[in-house]
C-alpha cells in the first residue's frame, strides 16, 4: 500500500513537473519571439528615419539640379562642359588593348 502511494506520489510529481517544464518552455520562447519582434520593430523605425532623412535631401531644390548636372552632363545656357579624365583609369584603358589576351588573363588572375 504504501509503495503502491508512494508510485501515484511519484507519478503525480513527474507529470507535473513536466507541465511546468512545457509551461516555461512555452513562455520563454513566447519572450524569444517578442525580442526578436521588437528588434525587428527598431531595425525597421532607423530605416524609416533614414529613408526620411534621404527623402527630404532629395527634395531639396538644388539636388535634382545637382544630379543632372553631374550623372547626365547637363548645363546651363552659356555654360561650357569639361570631362576631366582620371589619369589611372586612362592608363588602364591603354594598357588593356596593347596587352595580349593571354597576358591580360595572367595579370588578371595573379596580380
């Protein structure tokens, strides 16, 4: 009798505690999920910011100005254009076509 007590005791005690462990897994990996919403949350807001703060640079009169002026070549009436080439990749440019196919795959591939 007093086994047969002492195993229902025993049983009663694992089975709760496993429903505790399940319990507290479940809960823990509830709060593992909300960190990681709210870092998502924070990651998100500095994007939102930094996508405001380019919108509002980009809204600016003079940037589209800007822009044409340098990516498109565009200029003012009376203006005159000038194209300054890079020294280096002037040379490069050079250097590629007096270079054998062989010798360019070499430098490429080992240099």
């Amino acid at each position: 009798m007093k086994t047969t007590l002492r195993l229902i005791i025993i049983l009663l005690l694992a089975s709760t505690s496993l429903a505790l462990g399940r319990s507290i897994y479940g809960q823990a990996s509830k709060f593992k999920e909300i960190y990681q919403a709210e870092s998502k949350v924070s990651q998100l807001t500095k994007e939102q910011e930094d996508l405001k703060a380019t919108f509002e640079e980009k809204k600016r009169p003079g940037f589209l100005e800007k822009q044409a002026r340098d990516k498109l070549g565009f200029q003012k009436p009376g203006e005159t254009l000038y194209v300054v080439l890079n020294q280096e990749a002037a040379g490069e440019g050079q250097d590629r076509t007096t270079k054998e196919n062989w010798e360019a795959w070499i430098d490429l591939l080992f240099r």
